[in-house]
C-alpha cells in the first residue's frame, strides 16, 4: 500500500513540475516580441529517494531553479560596440545636416553668388562709364554678403540646436540612472528572498543597453546581483545610489551659448569619450567651430582683398576709393556693404587712372577670382570655398560610412545575444509538446496508481 502511495506522490510531483515548466515556457511565447526579453528554462532534478522507499527508487521530479538563458560575455560585446553605433550615428546625422548647409553647385549657394559678384565686376570694367553696372556690383556685394552671414547664422543655428540634444541625452542619463538604482535594489531584495528576478533582470539589461548607447561605460555585477556603473571614471549607478547631472551655459569665443554637463555633487564636468553624448559633442565643440573658422577666413580675405584694390581706384565722380565692405565687420556673420558705397552707386569705382573711360580697376576686382592668395595658403577665393565644400563632404561621407559599418556589426553582436536569450517560436512549441505529453503521462500513471488503490481496497 504504502508503494501505491508512493507512485500517487511520485506522479503528482511530475504533474506540479511539468505544469510549472509549461507555465515557463507559455510566458516566453508571450513575450516573443517583448524588447530585452530573455527566454527562460525550469531547471528539473530527480526527487531523492526516502526512508520509505528502500529499494533506492527515486521520488519523482522536481524544479531546481529557473535559469535565464544568457550570456554576459555576449551583453559586454554588444554594449562595449553600442557607444560606438551612438556616436557614429549622431555624426552622421548632424554632419549629413552641415552638408545640406553648403551644398553645391547651384543658386542660391556661396559659389553661385561669388560667380555673379566677378561677372558684375567684370561686366562694369567693360562699360566703366555706365551707372547701372555699378547698381549690378552694389546688388552682387549684397548678396555675397547676405549668403556669407546666411551660412553662418546657420552654422551658429545648429550648434545652438546641439545644445537641446545635449540637454536631452542628459536627462535621459539621470532618469537612467534612477532607474537602474531602483533596479538593483528590487533585484537585490527579491533574491535575498528566495525569489526569482528573471524579469526585473531583463528590464535592468534593456536600460544598460540605452545607457551604452548614449555614453561610454563600463559595468560590473556584484554577488549579490547589483550592477555598478561607470562613466568617465566616475559611478554613475552605485548599487541603489544614483548620481545625477546638472547643466550649465558658458560662452564659446564665437559668443555662442553652449550646454555643459557636470556631475551635481562635485561641479565637475562630465566627460565622455563616444556614444551619442559624444559625437554631439564632438560636432558641436570641433566641426562646426572648425567650419565656421574656415568660412570667417573666406570672408576675412574676401574683404580685405576687394577693399585694397577698390581704395586704390576712383569712383564715377572721380574720387579715391574707398572701403567697398565694411572693415569693422568681423568674419562671416558681420560681412556687409560698406556705408560709404550703400546706397550710392556712383562711388563705386572702375578707373584706375580716374578718367570715365577706364574700367581696370573694376577688371583687376573681377580678376582676384583667379587670383591666389597666400592669406588662403596659395588657394583662389573660389577654390578655398570649394576646398571648405569638399571637406565638409568628405567628412558627412566618412561619417555616413562608419555608421553603416558598425550598425552591421553591432546587428551582428546583437544576432549572436538573440541566438542565445532570444525567443524562438518553434523551439518554444516543440518543447510545449514535450512537456505537455509528459504531463499527459503524469497523469496517466495517477490514474493508473488510483485503479490499483481501489482494486486492492475491494481485497481487504
């Protein structure tokens, strides 16, 4: 009697333990589409046999824990590669943009109207004599001037825009890193109880994952489960503590107002070296001062070139030149007609000997777009700004290409983590079917047991 007892035990322990299995394995299919989700195995192990049970037959199955299927090695990859994807990214996205600025060929572009600035020029050495030539240069200087400060109030624009992004980035750190404080300590306290934290442990993996893309960092889990994190040499995350930034404005020697971060308790600035907080920064802090710098040259030269051989000319009244920009305009954004010229057509100058007649110092301002000058290292005023053009594209394509290349292998690492954590819908009913027959038979064998009870209970 007591073995028949002990086959009702042996085949309940079977029914509890596959049907648990099987709750296992229904919560992966229902998270096939889950982001972060890891699938997950009840472990089982044979019940040892008691003092009932002499002969040294076992007791049946039972869970020995619920195991996640992932791999750490895999998670380090992936997040050491996703700051890279975040910075890559941002960089291609916001040199993409600079590019735009100064595309060319075509009106109404820098080149096009530096082109119809030395035909207006040229066209009036051909008819010195003639006023309305000299309207033609008037309106050509001013739309040199308006594109020169369009592109950088542009250029200024953008870095200002860079400031929200770098704003944005930094509260998601700070949400982050609440986040995952909040997480290890749930973690921490539901393990110490005996719990399983499978799904709090996929919810803190996905946030480590975003925090890998946004900066550089590096992580390391405790024994008892908690994550710590580092940014810049310092613990963003410290088990249940999280710091947090604060932003401050300071001015760029250009005057533009721009973000910083800095860890809230030391003042300090936060440093990061890639992820997206990096290549926002490294656009707005390097290539774009870098490209306005070269454009404020551009202008610089193209004043200073036009005004020394416009002084040296007379006008259509007979008079010395004078500046043709405005000298106290400075870089880009301050290039300007000059008071002297604005407005008054008939100071613009054409001769060089003062008679009406004479139209060669007119033909020597249209000449300079061939001349190269040594304030442009050897280089035409055009062929400075097509250098500038050419580099700002090469650059966007460089940038667009390292995207690409490591978007594929961070998909890469990513494929290898999801062929291991990742669900997989066949594999998930195929085990389904095994459990649910051996279920089956649990119960079978209790039916069985129960048949054999009540048979030998008629005997007695």
């Amino acid at each position: 009697m007591a073995s028949l007892f002990g086959l009702l035990d042996t085949a309940r322990s079977a029914l509890i333990t596959h049907q648990l299995a099987l709750n296992v394995t229904g919560h992966n299919v229902a998270n096939v589409d889950t982001p972060g989700y890891t699938r997950q195995r009840l472990e089982l192990g044979a019940r040892l046999g008691s003092e009932q049970r002499p002969t040294g037959i076992g007791a049946g199955v039972e869970p020995i824990g619920l195991q996640r299927l992932r791999m750490e090695s895999f998670d380090r990859a992936y997040r050491r590669e996703a700051g890279g994807l975040g910075e890559s990214g941002q960089r291609s996205a916001q040199l993409g943009a600079v590019e735009s600025l100064v595309a060319e060929p075509g009106d109404p572009g820098i080149s096009d109207a530096l082109d119809k600035f030395w035909s207006a020029w040229s066209d009036l050495g051909n008819e010195p004599a003639e006023e309305s030539y000299r309207r033609t240069v008037l309106e050509a200087g001013h739309r040199v001037s308006a594109r020169f400060n369009q592109l950088a109030g542009q250029f200024k624009a953008q870095r200002e825009d860079l400031n929200t992004e770098v704003a944005r980035v930094g509260g998601e750190l700070n949400n982050l890193a609440v986040d995952l404080a909040e997480l290890n300590g749930s973690i921490r306290a539901a393990e110490l109880n005996g719990q399983v934290a499978s799904d709090l442990r996929d919810r803190r993996d996905l946030l480590l994952d975003d925090l890998a893309g946004l900066v550089d960092m590096r992580a390391a889990e405790d024994e008892q489960g908690v994550f710590r994190v580092w940014v810049g040499g310092r613990a963003l995350v410290d088990g249940t503590v999280a710091s947090q930034l604060t932003t401050s404005q300071q001015a760029a020697e250009d005057g533009t107002v721009l973000t910083r971060l800095h860890w809230s308790d030391s003042g300090h600035e936060f440093e990061v070296a890639s992820g997206e907080l990096g290549g926002l920064l490294d656009v707005r802090d390097r290539v774009l001062p870098a490209r306005l710098l070269e454009l404020d040259q551009l202008a610089d030269t193209l004043v200073a070139e036009v005004n020394r051989l416009h002084r040296a000319g007379t006008d259509l009244g007979g008079r010395a030149g004078r500046e043709f920009f405005d000298p106290a305009g400075q870089g880009a954004s301050g290039l300007a007609l000059s008071n002297w010229v604005r407005d008054e057509p008939g100071r613009v100058v054409a001769s060089a000997d003062g008679g009406q007649g004479n139209g060669e110092q007119a033909t020597a301002i249209a000449q300079l777009a061939e001349t190269r000058l040594a304030a442009l290292a050897g280089l035409s005023l055009g062929e400075a700004w097509g250098t500038l053009v050419s580099r700002v594209g090469a650059e966007a394509q460089r940038a667009e290409a390292d995207y690409t290349a490591q978007q594929a292998f961070v998909s890469e690492l990513d494929n290898r983590r999801q062929s291991i954590s990742g669900v997989n819908l066949d594999e998930e009913l195929t085990l389904m079917l095994q459990q649910e027959q051996a279920y089956s038979a649990a119960a079978r064998v209790i039916s069985t047991a129960d048949s054999m009870i009540q048979e030998l209970l008629q005997l007695v």
